[in-house]
C-alpha cells in the first residue's frame, strides 16, 4: 500500500485536471485536422485522439477513486476516549495509534460498541478505547495522521483542527462535524 502525503494528493489532482484539458486538446485538434491530412497524418491523429481518450478514462479513474478527507472523533468522557474514524479503510492509521498507546488501549466490548452504534447512521465507526487518556498527547497524534481531527469533551465542547495541510494546525474551531444523531443518542458519562 503506498500511502501519499497530503500535498502529494493535492498535486496529483490537479496534474488530473491539466491532463484532461490536454487531451481534451489533442482530440479537438485531431478532429478538427482530420478531413485535410494525409493518410500517415490521418493515422498518426487517430492514435493521438485515442491517447487522448484513454488518458481522459484513466484521470476521471482515479479522480473518482481519489481519497476522501479522513476523519476522527475523539469522545473524551473521564477517564476514557472513544477514537472513532469515519472510514473502515483507515485501519494502518489506527494500528499506528495502538501501537503508540497500546498500554492505554482496551478492547470495545460488546456493551461499548451497542452504546456508540448510533454514530455509523453518520458514517463513524469506533474503533479503539484509550483508558486514561492524555489528551494532547492522543490530539497530537491524531492532527499527525487524520485530516479533520474532530475531539468533544463530557460538556459537548467541540473542537475541530483541520490537519490537511499540515500537521500542525496553529488553531482550533469549536467546529462540530455533521452528525444527525449526536444530540439524541450521546452516552451519559458513565
């Protein structure tokens, strides 16, 4: 798995972008040459407009598959903090925290993961249960490999570090993320 930094992938969307227009280019001008070329000339803006058709098919490819802005929620309640992410496929960014904390790390039992279900309805799954947290040092960890870093306290105070361009984010918002369930269904400090 090759994993990109995040100004690689900003880079990479617009050489996309530029490659599109550019073939885009090469097939008008081929189009617009054909009628008066030559027959090798006729073959060579064929193959120039079939270049440019398959390079338009492999950029709307990966433009499609681009990664998304990966997510977490850090659920800080006493002497615990929920670390949920708001994809599946962020399993090695995840692995990367428990191996940091793994003396802090406990399973998710049953009755925990039934508690914070209500959060997948708005596409976050928990993952890790950190006990006796230090919560700048999980925050600090988390701006390092998530893109939004999303962390709420037992008094419902949000803060949102946008971390996408770099990992140090100089503040943060009292941002919440979109989530319809989280008034209704909160846990209660337990």
């Amino acid at each position: 798995m090759v994993v990109l930094q995040r100004t690689d992938l900003g880079r990479n969307r617009l050489l996309y972008f530029l490659t599109i227009v550019l073939a885009m280019a090469s097939i008008v001008t081929a189009a617009s040459l054909y009628a008066q070329s030559s027959g090798i000339m006729r073959a060579v803006l064929l193959i120039s407009a079939g270049v440019g058709v398959v390079a338009i098919i492999l950029c709307l490819i990966q433009l499609y598959a681009f990664p998304n802005r990966s997510h977490v929620l850090l659920v800080h309640r006493g002497d615990e903090m929920i670390v949920a992410a708001n994809a599946l496929h962020e399993g090695f960014k995840l692995r990367f925290l428990r191996d940091v904390l793994s003396d802090s790390i406990s399973v998710l039992s049953d009755e925990e993961r039934a508690r914070w279900k209500f959060l997948e309805a708005d596409g976050y799954f928990p993952a890790l249960c950190i006990r006796n947290p230090k919560k700048v040092f999980v925050l600090r960890l988390c701006t390092m490999i998530f893109d939004d870093v999303f962390a709420v306290d037992a008094s419902n105070r949000w803060e949102h570090h946008d971390c996408a361009s770099t990992s140090e984010p100089s503040f943060a918002n009292a941002d919440m993320p979109p989530l319809k369930t989280w008034q209704n269904s909160r846990p209660t400090e337990s």
